[in-house]
C-alpha cells in the first residue's frame, strides 16, 4: 500500500519521477559500464540543483528546502525506480553536513545546493564494516589526518568530501578538497562511480572544521542516519520497478496455453515479492519520522531500515530474473540491471549484515519493553490513558491467567469477559448506546498493546470482535435488543458456524442447506471447526438457501440458531496443544424462525465477507508478534542464549521482521485515521504477522534449548513459560481466518491483477 502523502509530498514525488526518467535508465547505465567517462552527465547536478534535490534538507535560511527524511526518501525512491546513478543521497548529506557546519561555508554550500559543485562524505574506511571508524588524526604540528577512505560514491568527480577524524574530544567532522587527496576512480557493478581517497598527512585548517567533539559524533550519527535511510529508500525503489516490469512481462508471456500469470505457483512468488517490497517500504519510511522527529531510536531505526531493505532488495532482484527465465539473464533485458543497482547500493556505507550488528548491539543492550519501537507516539491524553490502562491490568489480572501458551478455558476466558466488562472495556469499538467504550482508534490500540504486554488470556472473539459489528450494522433493531446486550455483558457465548468438511478455505462451497417451511428455516448439515461450538450457548451459521443459484457465492444466508434448538449434535475435538477447544457441529431437521436471518435471504455471503474482514484486519496488530519477542529475550538473557552468535543473528532478523510488520500496522491506522480507504493490499499484514508469528514460535523453542520440548502445565507454578504448547499452538495462525495460502490468491489477483 502506498504511504501517507500531504499535498507537497505527492508533488516531490511526482516531480522526482519525472527526474528519474530524465536521468536514469537500462540505456545509462550501460553505456555508464562500456563508456570511459567520469560515470556523471555535465547536466546530472545542475538539473538536481535545479530541482531542489540537493538542498531538501538544508535549512531555508541557509538556501535549502529545509524539508526532512521522508522527502529525501521520496526522491530516492524514484531514483531507484529509475536506476539514476547520480550520488543524490551522499550529495544531499554533504550539504546537509555542510549547512550545520556553520556560516563560513556558505559560498560552497550554494554552490553545492545549486549543484555547481558536489560534497559527498567520505566515512567508510572499511569495506566489511558500516561502524563509526573515524581516520587518524595527528593534533601535532598542526591538525593533520591519515586515512583510506573506500566506496566513496561519486568520488572522482567531488569537489571535496567529508571526513570523519580522531577520537572523543579531539574528534572532528573536517572538509578536504579534492586536490588535497589522492583518488582512485572506480566502478560498481552496475557501472555507477565510487572510489577510495587516500589521505596522507593532510593538513586541516581551522576554517575546514565543520563540527568538534560531541558536536562532531551528533553530526556523524545524523549523516549516517540520512544516508542509510537514503539508500534503503532508493532499494525499495529498485525492487518496486523490478517486480512492476516482471509482473508486466508474466501478464503478457504465455506458455501452455495460457498467461504465465496464471500460474498459482507464479503468482505465490510475486505476492512473496509484493510483501517484501512494502514491509522494507513501511518500515524505511517509518524510520524517516523518528528520524525527522530527532527521536533517540531514529539512527538505530536506520540501520534496521538498511538491514532489511539490503537482503530484501537482492531477494526480490533474484525472483525477478527467475520469473522472466532465459531472457532475465541476457544484457539485453532490463531487469538484470535492477540486480546490479540493487548490488551496489546495498553495498554503499556498510552491507546490511553490519548494520544488523549495529542493531543488534543496540537492540540487546537493555531488556526493557521500549527497545521495540511502536511507530506510534501517544498523545498527552493516550500517554494518560495507556498508564491508566497499565495500571488497572497489574491489578486486575491474576497471575495464573497472564503469559498463557494457548488460549484459556471458557471458563476463564468468560471470567476475564466480565471483569472487562464491569471496567467497561470490553468492546472498545462499539457504540456507548450498546455498552462499548466508543474508543478512538489510537485507545483500542493502546488497549491491545497493553493487554500484550501483561500477557492478558483471549476472550472469545465471535462475540465482539465477529458477530457484535456485523449486527450493528446488518442487525435489525430486534436482532440487537435480543443479542447485543448478553454480548458485550458475557451472558451469552457464541460460536461461528462457517467451515464444512469439503468448504473450509473454499467456503462458498458449503452444502449446509436450508429449506423454508412457513416461519421457519428447516436445516440439515455440519460445520466443523467451531471454536467452543460443544460449549456455546448460540451459533452464527451460513446455510444454502438457494441450490439453484448461478455463482456458489449467491443462495447463501446468515442466520442466528440457538444452541438448545432441537436436532443440533456437537461434539468436541482436542487440538494440537491439547485445548478443549474445537467442535463438529451437526444440523438434523433444525427449525429456526426466519426472524433469525440477518441481513437479507440469499444475500449472507456480503455478510460473511464483511465478517471476515473484520478478523483478518484484527490478525494485522503485531502485538503477539512483540510480545512473543519480548519473551524470547527474556529467555535468551536468563540462560545464556543470547550468547550464542547463531542464536543472536536469527532473533535479529526476527526482530526486524516485527519492526516491519509494527511499521505497516503504524501506516494502516494513519491511512484508516486520515479518512482513507484501505484496500486489499493491506492484507499482506496478516500473511507476515502470522508467518513471523510462527517463526518466532520456533525461535522461542531453540531460545529454551533441550528444555523447549518439556510436557508442561498449561500454567507451571514457578511462573516458567510453556514453549511446546506455544509451539503447537502457533501452528494455527496461518489457517484461521483463512489459510496463507487462500490469502497468496486473495492478493495475487485483487491487489497484482494476476489471473
């Protein structure tokens, strides 16, 4: 799904696309590879002078645009859709580090600005490694730095480069000319040009000092922050151009009859594509608000940002050139050349790997439940809110019931019901004309957050999370006084009657059939999977009313059936994790008044559909995903595990997953509170936080070691976790509320247009 744009932003976007075409290209860079030039046109700065790209994050009172990260970001972004290979992000760095330098490099800085001269910082002086290695620096006879700077973009046509020198106090961020250094042109893969500066001996005047001592490390870390979300921007563009030309090329190729798009394992590929160019995209731009916020997280969010984008960018490249066969492995097609942009500009200032270590030790530094960012940031009131929350839940909650591997009972689970029902807390979305909080958005979210952290047992979902929104909106006025109130005050419990033995992931093809006879519906079926349908007072249920209807998906009603209505059979099924919880239920001539159908005869699947969406949207929170990291953490840090290098770089990557994923939810509820649509494609947030869900699962028993297959109590009474029964139970994660395969097709054909 695209980010959230203001007027001004989509005009730099726009405006930067048409950049990228005047720019960039298969052709360019080619002929970047074969020809024997500097690697830059004569009018590649001046026209990004020109346009503003160079001095977007200047001050205006230094001559820029005095915009922040996200613009950058935009632009970069089109540059990577483009394959432009003018230095862009260093470039717009050098000025920024030039504006904060102070007033005696104003003459450069508008030059720089206008592009009549380029300043690129020159910070890496190893290949291998993105940490801070800043090059000597001799106070002696003067200042004077020696140092072998590598991968400097653009390097033989700077005018001077920024230089990271010395240690602590003596530290500084220093300006040297070109002429003062010894360059080495070089070239990428895709044919773009870098180099190494050699400096030897140099001498630094006063005059060439932009920054000191902690000032100079604030700057360090405020560039390194802006370039790493610069070139993870420019990848997300990369793959996003990549998997548009190869879903292009897949509409159009046919084999066997028929349009390579329409190929189920194709199409799983593209989607397996799709998810990761808009976690990277979520999470890059996400970063670039704390970054613009100047938010402590917002250097370490950088690096998290490249660490994700860099092996994804290569991923999805890789894909690409598979789905094309023979022809992605030619010169002549395009989309060999997004692999090699996406080569060297993952490579640029530290590979991913090194800034999933510099995450790491920053992720790992402190167990406190903050170091996982949320990508939201509460209001005064929310702040207010989230405390009083917290608050009444370390009380509330016993601890029997907190941090359970699997669901509870009904028993419990009821009882946790009431106790939110007497705060007035359990049906957060629902109107106050029927008991609910009437919460905003960002309180709902708080509340889930917090239930998360504490490790608050599930209450049954059918009732107000399913069932309760679609009588508020389908129900007739009699069908809420009856339902609504036993609801919300956990009177009544309710289960779903939707999957059959031959329609679970196929669910219009359910046979459950009704049949009028005067007043009444008579029903004759089975369901099956019916979450505590052997102890349910009521059931919704989809029946066939209409055999005859041309599309399995019409002739189908949603109908209220109670429970203690003669000729109904359930019988319970134990799942994996040992949970009394599934049930097949059993319709037998069962008469059910039709007062009891909600919304119109013949017309449920619009109802069931509605319902649906509810669930998934509800399974894109990345709470369970946070809170199960935190667990494993805590694991990890308690019996040594997290000493283990293996173990430490698989949670990072799970821990980056959970930041994407967290990122995406930010940006859905920004979408959903700006008043905009959310459409189909949001739906690649169930798919990862399930999937990831499940992942973490597996990482928690490897955190738990030779202990992790232990036959536990559900509840142990030294307070100790059940990691087997959290194992099995994430096992369902990726089948309810419809299988992540059903959801491959779902966003295949009605986001990708694959059919």
């Amino acid at each position: 799904m695209q980010i959230l744009l203001n007027e001004d932003q989509t005009l730099i976007q726009e405006s930067a696309q048409r950049f990228g075409a005047d720019h960039g290209g298969g052709d360019r860079l080619r002929s970047l590879r074969d020809g024997g030039g500097t690697g830059l046109e004569p009018q590649d700065l001046p026209d990004a002078g020109a346009d503003g790209w160079l001095g977007l994050m200047a001050p205006e009172a230094a001559g820029g645009a005095g915009l922040g990260a996200k613009e950058l970001c935009l632009v970069a972004e089109q540059a990577g859709r483009a394959l432009a290979t003018l230095p862009l992000v260093p470039a717009a760095a050098g000025v920024l580090a030039l504006a904060e330098g102070g007033e005696e490099f104003s003459d450069l800085l508008a030059r720089a600005i206008a592009g009549k001269a380029l300043v690129v910082p020159a910070l890496q002086t190893d290949s291998r490694d993105g940490a801070e290695n800043p090059v000597e620096l001799r106070v002696s006879d003067g200042l004077r730095i020696t140092g072998h700077l590598t991968t400097v973009p653009g390097a033989a046509n700077a005018d001077a480069f920024i230089v990271d020198a010395g240690l602590d106090e003596t530290r500084m961020l220093v300006l040297v000319a070109k002429d003062a250094a010894s360059i080495t042109p070089q070239r990428a893969i895709d044919g773009s040009p870098i180099g190494t500066v050699d400096l030897k001996d140099v001498a630094i005047a006063k005059t060439d000092i932009l920054a000191r001592g902690d000032d100079a490390a604030l700057l360090r870390r405020r560039l390194d922050t802006v370039i790493q979300l610069g070139h993870a921007a420019e990848m997300i563009g990369i793959m996003d151009a990549a998997q548009e030309m190869t879903l292009d090329y897949l509409k159009t190729r046919e084999q066997f009859g028929r349009n390579l798009s329409a190929f189920q394992a194709l199409q799983h590929q593209a989607v397996d594509n799709f998810m990761e160019v808009e976690a990277s995209r979520a999470l890059v731009y996400e970063a670039a608000g704390y970054c613009d916020r100047d938010d402590a997280y917002a250097d370490w969010l950088a690096s998290a940002a490249k660490a994700k984008a860099g092996p994804a960018v290569i991923q999805v490249c890789n894909s690409c050139i598979q789905l094309h066969g023979a022809i992605g492995f030619t010169d002549e097609h395009d989309i060999g050349l997004y692999l090699k942009r996406a080569m060297a500009v993952a490579a640029l200032n530290g590979p991913p790997a090194a800034h999933l270590k510099r995450y790491a030790e920053h992720a790992l530094s402190s167990r406190n439940d903050t170091d996982i960012p949320s990508f939201r940031v509460d209001t005064e009131e929310e702040t207010a809110f989230r405390g009083a929350v917290r608050g009444w839940l370390e009380g509330a909650l016993p601890d029997r019931l907190r941090n359970l591997p699997t669901r509870p009972n009904a028993e419990d689970s009821m009882w946790w019901h009431k106790q939110l029902y007497d705060q007035g807390w359990i049906a957060p979305a629902w109107p106050k004309e029927w008991q609910g909080m009437d919460g905003t958005l960002s309180e709902q979210i708080i509340l889930a957050d917090e239930m998360a952290r504490i490790g608050a047992p599930e209450i049954s979902a059918q009732a107000i999370g399913h069932l309760g929104p679609i009588l508020l909106r389908f129900g007739n006025e009699e069908q809420k006084k009856q339902h609504l109130p036993g609801m919300v005050a956990g009177d009544v419990l309710w289960c779903q009657g939707y999957s059959e033995p031959g329609a679970g992931s196929d669910l219009a093809s359910l046979r459950t059939a009704g049949v009028i006879d005067g007043d009444e519906l008579v029903i004759n079926g089975q369901k099956i999977w019916t979450t505590w349908g052997h102890l349910a007072d009521w059931i919704f249920a989809l029946v066939r009313t209409d055999p005859d209807a041309p599309r399995k998906q019409e002739g189908i009603t949603f109908i209220l059936i109670d429970m203690k209505t003669p000729g109904i059979t359930a019988r319970g099924i134990q799942t994996l994790p040992d949970e009394d919880e599934y049930a097949e239920v059993f319709f037998d001539d069962v008469r059910v008044p039709l007062s009891n159908i909600v919304g119109e005869m013949n017309k449920g699947w619009g109802v069931a559909t509605a319902l649906l969406a509810n669930e998934r949207g509800g399974s894109a929170n990345p709470k369970n995903n946070v809170q199960a990291l935190r667990r494993i953490k805590e694991k990890a840090h308690a019996n040594g595990a997290i000493e283990d290098a293996a173990f430490r770089e698989k949670l990072m990557r799970a821990e980056l997953e959970v930041l994407a994923i967290s990122a995406g939810f930010a940006q859905v509820v920004a979408t959903y509170q700006a008043g905009g649509e959310l459409g189909p494609d949001s739906s690649y947030l169930k798919l990862l936080g399930t999937e990831n869900e499940q992942r973490l699962a597996d990482l928690m028993i490897e955190a738990y070691g030779s202990d992790g297959a232990l036959l536990l109590p559900h509840k142990p009474e030294d307070g100790s976790f059940d990691a087997a029964s959290n194992f099995l139970r994430a096992r369902r994660a990726t089948i309810a509320g419809g299988t992540s395969e059903i959801q491959r097709n779902i966003i295949a054909r009605r986001v990708l247009d694959m059919k």
